[in-house]
C-alpha cells in the first residue's frame, strides 16, 4: 500500500516512521526544500522514551511553494497513491494545496483529513468529493524534537470514517485494510461511524484548553489548580454545549470530565496554540472558537466567553 503523508510536523512524522517499515511505499510531503534533504539523507529518529529507532522513507517531496510545484507541472507517482494523510493545519489548506493532491490522486485515492476543528471539511468535500474524504480523530502524542527527529510522546487511540452527507451512502467496510495497517505499525485505530459527534468532541476539548493556555502560557495541567481558570473552562465548554445542542449534535454526556483528564494526563504539555503563541505562528483559533462564534452568530446565539478568548487569541497573533 503506498500512503502519502502531507506534513511533517510531529504527527506526520510519527506516523510516517512507524508506517515506512511495513507499507510498501511511504512518501511524506515536507514543507521546505533544508527539511526534505535531511530526511532522505538521515530518515525519521523516532523515540519512545529512551528507546529510539531510525526508519527510512522511500522518497521525500519537497515543495518550494505548492503553486510553484503546480506550475512546474507536477505530476502523479508513477505507483499510484492508495491513502493521502493530510496532517497539516488547518491554515495550510489553500487551493494550491488543494489542486496538489487533486493531481496525485485517482478513482482508487482516499484522503484522510487529520484537522482540528471544523470548516475544512465542508471545503475539502466540495473540492475533493465527498465520496473521497475520511476524517480522522487521533489522540497519539507526538512532539517534533527537529526537522528528522520525533518522540512519542503519549499512546491514544485512532478513529477513521466518513462525515456523510444526506446523499452519500457510508461505505466505511471498503476502509478496514488502513485499520489493518495501522494496527501492523502499532497503533490502535478504529473505524466509526460517529465520526461528527467524534470531531465535535475534540473541538469542544481544544476550544475548551488552546486559547487559555495560549492567553496565560501555561502548560495543560495549570488550568486544573485554579477556581478562575476551571470557571473560565466551564463557561467556553457551556457555550460550546449551547451551539452543539441547537445544531442537533449529540455529545458524549461525560465530555467535561473527559475535558478534566486530557488537561490532567498532559499537564506537562504545551498545547498546539501556545507552542504556536511562542513561535510566533498564526494559531488555528479561527477554525477553533472563532468557528463557533461564526456559527454562534448564524444562529443568533451569543457565546460571549468564547468571542472573548478568540479577539485575545487575534490580537496576540498581531
């Protein structure tokens, strides 16, 4: 099975060095030309702990920029792409981007959409079809150590399937063998068939952690050792509630207490949106809490606390 993997950030990296070993083809898309080199010189350095191992990936895509790549008349694999993991954020997928992996896909490619948050979804389907997309949820820790080295930093679990529209009939049996080889490299994943209640879920957590860590650079856990922070967590999480339950999703009923344990098992974590906040990066809170207060204001509802965070969010981004 050849798997293209878009990204090589940690998660793209994890997964690019368990799967190159027992897939038949590994081709990770790297951002820069400097990351790309050292990877076909050095491969992937992944560690769990003080264990390590090395794992070569067959051929590193460098893109100058995705539209010079389209205009350099890019061209398929000559072996044809069965899975394309997209493992980029979501303020990556531009229509140069889009138009990419257009070109390496056939009748036979699946994308497999890894994003935070919601809005890429209703973009990729339009432009990809829906009868190609798989949507992702994954709670694998992983933290890029340098352009060629990830640790493993947390087992979860993968969960696969398809967000289907009122026209589309599910066909998530077709998807085992993906199942099959993510198991073979080690980790656990599962196809579902709640796949929306399943990114709501982990929207509302990152909604509920990002933007206060981010504001008060914190790791995950300090948000759990005062009153002010957990009565800030709960109204986000209430208001994220509200908007769920007048969209008609359906949320697990333990969510906060799940909420509670992600902070507590990461409590030594820097969420995504600080380690962005630090780097000085554009975040993701535009897909995040600025994507419910969007949708918040579709539907007339107010999520005050939430439109807080996001304008804090914005004006440390400037």
């Amino acid at each position: 099975m050849h798997i293209m993997i878009i990204g090589a950030g940690s998660l793209g990296l994890l997964f690019a060095a368990k799967l190159a070993p027992i897939s038949s083809q590994v081709t990770l898309v790297t951002r820069t030309e400097g990351q790309a080199r050292e990877l076909a010189e050095h491969g992937i350095q992944s560690s769990i702990g003080t264990e390590s191992q090395a794992a070569k990936v067959e051929k590193s895509v460098v893109f100058r920029s995705f539209s010079e790549e389209i205009s350099d008349g890019v061209v398929p694999f000559a072996r044809q792409v069965d899975y394309i993991f997209l493992m980029v954020k979501q303020t990556a997928i531009s229509p140069e981007l889009i138009n990419y992996m257009n070109s390496q896909m056939t009748r036979h490619t699946y994308l497999i959409c890894f994003q935070n948050g919601v809005g890429h979804e209703q973009k990729l389907g339009q432009a990809i079809g829906w009868d190609k997309l798989l949507f992702a949820v994954t709670t694998e820790g992983a933290k890029r150590i340098g352009p060629t080295s990830v640790s493993h930093t947390g087992h979860g679990i993968t969960y696969l399937g398809e967000i289907v529209p009122n026209n589309f009939a599910a066909s998530n049996n077709q998807h085992i063998s993906i199942v099959h080889l993510l198991e073979l490299a080690g980790f656990q994943a599962k196809l579902s068939k709640n796949m929306e209640v399943r990114i709501w879920s982990k929207l509302i957590i990152n909604v509920v952690i990002n933007p206060l860590t981010a504001i008060l650079r914190v790791p995950n856990g300090e948000l759990l050792r005062s009153t002010w922070t957990l009565s800030l967590m709960q109204d986000l999480y209430h208001e994220a509630l509200l908007l769920a339950a007048a969209k008609g999703v359906e949320l697990p009923v333990d969510l906060w207490v799940t909420i509670q344990a992600v902070c507590e098992t990461t409590k030594m974590n820097h969420s995504s949106m600080l380690q962005d906040i630090e780097a000085s990066r554009r975040t993701e809170v535009d897909y995040l809490n600025g994507s419910l207060v969007r949708m918040g204001n579709e539907m007339g509802l107010e999520l005050p606390t939430n439109n807080l965070v996001y304008r804090m969010i914005k004006a440390i981004e400037n």
